[in-house]
C-alpha cells in the first residue's frame, strides 16, 4: 500500500469516530499497522530520494491531522512506541550526514550538496515538531499520558535531542531555515519532557534525578571511537556542546563517559579539534570534585596531555591550554605556600612556568607573547613566594618584553607590567638586588610610550604609564626608599611630562 493511499484510510479530511474511547479511529487501521507500513516504504531499497521527500511531508501532514489516542497506541500500547521509535530512527538516519571515509575529508564538492541537506533536515524537523505537539497534546489526559511518558518518550527523546543539537548552530551543512526549525525542536522537546532548560533536560532537575545524559551519551558512543569520530562531521561538536550543558555535581557521575572523548579530541593533529578537546577537560576539571579526577591517575593522565600541547606554536590553543592548566593545578597540588618549608621538587607548577619562561624567552611572535603574557600573572599568584625560584630567567623575561612595542592594544607589556607588580608583591625580599636592572627596564619603557607618536590610543598609554608607577612605588618600599634616591636627579634633569609626572608619583607616595 501506498502511504498516500494510506493516508486516505485514514480519512483525515474528517474528524475521527470518538465513540470508542480505547480505538477512537474505528475507521482506520491500527496505528501500528499504518506505522510498520510507513516504515517498510521508507527503508526499502532502491525508493528515489524525491520520494523520500514527498514522503517526509506526508508523514508530517499525518502526525498533525491523527488523533492522539489512536497515534499513541490505545488499542496495542507495546507496540506503537517501539514503532515510533524506529521511525524516529529512519528519519534521523535519512537526514544524517554522510560519512566522510578519511579523516581530512572536507564538504563534498557539490556545492549544492549542503543546501540539499539543510533542506532535507528542515522537513525531517517539521515532522519531529508535529510528533512532538501531539505528545505534548496528551498531557491533558491522565491514562494517555502516563502510557506516553512512560513508553514513547524513552523510544524517541535521546534521538530527536541528538538530530536537534547537530543542526541548532550554524555550522556548513545547515542554513537559516534547518537551524530555525532545530531550535524550535530543541525548546519543544525540553517542554514535552517536562523541563525548564537543555541543561535540567539533560542532567535532571535535581541532584537525586537522573536525567537523559547517559540516553544520550549512549547513543553518541558509538560514533566517539578512535576509528569513528572523524567519519561525521557534526558528531564532536554534538559531544562538545552536550557536555558544557551537564555541571557540577552531576557530572562526575558520567566521567567514565566524558573523559576518553575528550582526550581523543585533544590529541588529534588539527587544531581545531585540539582546542575543542581541551574545552571539553576544562569544562570537566571545573565540575568534577578533585577526589574523583585524581582517583586512578585521571587528573596526572590530564595533565600530561595538556603539558605536551606546551609545545604548540598557536596561539589560540596555548591560550586555551594554560587557562586549562592553571585549574588542573588546583585539582594536583596543595597550596604552593604549604610546601615552602619542604625540599624542593619538580611540582607541576614549577615544570609548567619553566617550559613557559623558556618559550617566552625566545618568542618573537607577537600573537603568542600577547597569550603568554597575559596568563603569566595566574602563574605567579599561584607560586605566590615560590616565584623566587624562577626569578633569573622571569627577569629576563619581564625586562625583553617592555622593550617591545606589541601593537595598538600592547597586551603583551601589559601582562608583563602585572607579572611584576604580582612578583614584587609575592618575592618582595629578593627585589633589591634587582632594582637597578627593573628600575632602568621601567624607566626606558615610560619614555618610550611617552614620545610614542604611533597609533597606540591614549587609554593605553595611560594605563602603561600608571603600570609602570605602580612598579616604582612597589620596588621603592620593597628597597627602603632607595628608588625615590635615585629618581631625584632624573626628575630635576627631563624635560618630559609624562616622565615627570611618574617620578612625581613616586616621590609623593608614602
């Protein structure tokens, strides 16, 4: 039988015979006589993919015009959901992308092939939405809608959450149209399922509750292997963007789960999908207690892959590798001040700051000084004495990067000017015996920001100048007034404000 000639069995141009409460549609065929018949056609081999699509329409046309109580089963009530479900599963397997067969495999070179997509997405959507509506039509009725929740909704949530998280965003294979109709999918679906949010819809809405992550993440597992996750496109986004929506406490349930894809994406060679693992194992150091990530070498696994991504020479995933870390730090080591009264060892902290020194010594590129700079403070603070150290090589450091002008924003001399505020705080003791080189380093860099006629704006000048005052000072109490004694002559010998306006500063702070 055809599925239009189905339809019309249905006779859906009038309204159902509702003198049977338990078979509504007396007129009609069961629903899972019509259901197992849709799905027969839409498997079968050898259907052209404009029948398909005509298909798809008319699947939609009959989940918007059947009665609820024959769609849902009143009548077979084990049946009808599994059927759902595997017809749940035919569309999203007819709308999913297809697999690419190597692992630099880019969009077909159809260019028409993605919008044939998007529009193939959309429609399969609409029916997802006229199912939906009328689940969410049910819950008026007590009997009916208890036998949904409890035997429909399993059968076809975890799916359509799936379908509608791969098309919500933008990204090459959707369009304005597919991923509107995704994020009506999305709001639906946490409404029928009862929840306020894709996060309670996710997680539960309370501790005790558990809600449909593990669904999902079972249904993603297979498609998050060493040898699959590269053969869809959508999928490491789907996983990234899930995992974001599942927090502290209940995501430690799931760390078995979360933490081998993670690490999978870290360690592949395209930076892209280094930059997504390693927010993915940020965002599960954050929400996951230090006990459960230290439990089995979790955390030291962790942190040996993201101490070998130190070695990167992008800027973008150093940045996000060393926010990574200063929070992994956390989970591996007590209080640096704690161990300052024990022996010396390589902790974490002093391996990562010295790799990092070490690069931003011979760094000349600018977009990477600009990262290393603007994190070397966290690392700093979280030394706190200890910083004392490293304080050779941070001199060397602090003192080449205030020669260099970095650009319009001068990130880059900004960062340095708070790691050295940060290090005379910290290692105050150890700063005297430094004074002459910092106190020339700082000097030099207020007269050069002060003739700069470039295109650095005058806020940044400012705060360079106010940085830079703030050091003085700092170095002056730190070396008993000894700062002050030297500025006298400079002051009474420059002829430039803004230098004169610095020594002013310095002299009159108490």
């Amino acid at each position: 039988m055809e599925l239009s000639s189905l339809l019309k069995s249905l006779q859906l141009e009038s309204p159902p015979d509702r003198g049977d409460p338990e078979c509504p549609a007396a007129t009609a065929p069961p629903a899972e006589q019509v259901l197992s018949q849709i799905l027969l056609l839409f498997s079968a081999e050898g259907v052209s993919s404009s029948a398909k699509v005509g298909m798809v329409r008319d699947l939609r046309a009959l989940f918007e015009a059947a009665d609820c109580q024959w769609l849902f089963g009143g009548c077979h009530p084990n049946v009808t959901p599994k059927l759902l479900g595997d017809l749940v599963a035919a569309l999203c397997h007819y709308a999913a992308l297809p697999k690419q067969e190597s692992d630099t495999g880019g969009p077909p070179s159809n260019d028409g092939f993605y919008t044939t997509m998007a529009d193939r997405t959309a429609d399969v959507g609409l029916v997802f939405l006229s199912l939906l509506a009328k689940v969410e039509a049910t819950k008026g009725s007590k009997s009916l809608g208890a036998v949904v929740v409890r035997q429909v909704l399993p059968h076809c949530l975890g799916l359509i959450y799936i379908f509608a998280a791969t098309h919500h965003a933008e990204k090459p294979w959707t369009s304005p149209r597919s991923q509107s109709v995704a994020q009506k999918l999305l709001t639906l679906l946490v409404q029928v399922a009862g929840c306020g949010s894709v996060a309670e819809f996710l997680q539960g809405g309370s501790e005790d509750e558990e809600g449909r992550f593990a669904a999902v993440m079972g249904l993603l597992k297979p498609e998050l292997t060493k040898e699959t996750w590269k053969h869809n496109p959508a999928t490491k986004h789907v996983f990234s963007w899930t995992l974001r929506q599942v927090t502290r406490p209940w995501l430690s349930r799931h760390l078995e789960s979360v933490l081998p894809p993670s690490l999978l994406l870290s360690d592949d060679y395209q930076e892209e999908n280094k930059i997504l693992g390693v927010c993915c194992l940020h965002h599960i150091i954050l929400n996951v207690p230090a006990a459960d990530l230290n439990q089995f070498n979790r955390a030291q696994v962790v942190y040996h892959a993201l101490y070998h991504h130190l070695y990167v020479r992008e800027a973008q995933l150093i940045q996000v590798v060393l926010l990574c870390l200063l929070d992994l730090l956390q989970v591996l080591e007590r209080s640096p001040q704690r161990l300052s009264q024990e022996p010396r060892t390589a902790t974490p902290c002093h391996e990562v700051l010295q790799l990092v020194l070490t690069h931003m010594e011979a760094e000349h590129r600018l977009p990477l000084r600009r990262v290393y700079a603007r994190n070397l403070p966290a690392f700093v603070k979280r030394l706190g004495i200890l910083i004392a150290q490293h304080l050779k090589r941070l001199e060397r450091v602090i003192v080449g990067y205030l020669e260099v002008c970095d650009g319009p924003d001068e990130a880059a001399r900004l960062g340095i000017l708070e790691t050295l505020k940060c290090t005379i705080q910290h290692a105050w003791p150890r700063m005297a015996c430094r004074l002459a080189v910092l106190l020339k380093a700082l000097l030099k860099m207020i007269w050069d920001v002060s003739t700069d006629e470039g295109l650095t704006p005058q806020p940044v000048k400012t705060a360079l100048l106010h940085g830079a005052t703030e050091c003085l000072i700092l170095l002056d109490h730190c070396s008993q007034g000894q700062v002050k004694i030297l500025l006298e002559g400079i002051y009474h010998s420059c002829d430039d404000c803004s230098l004169r306006a610095c020594i002013r500063q310095v002299q009159e702070n108490t």
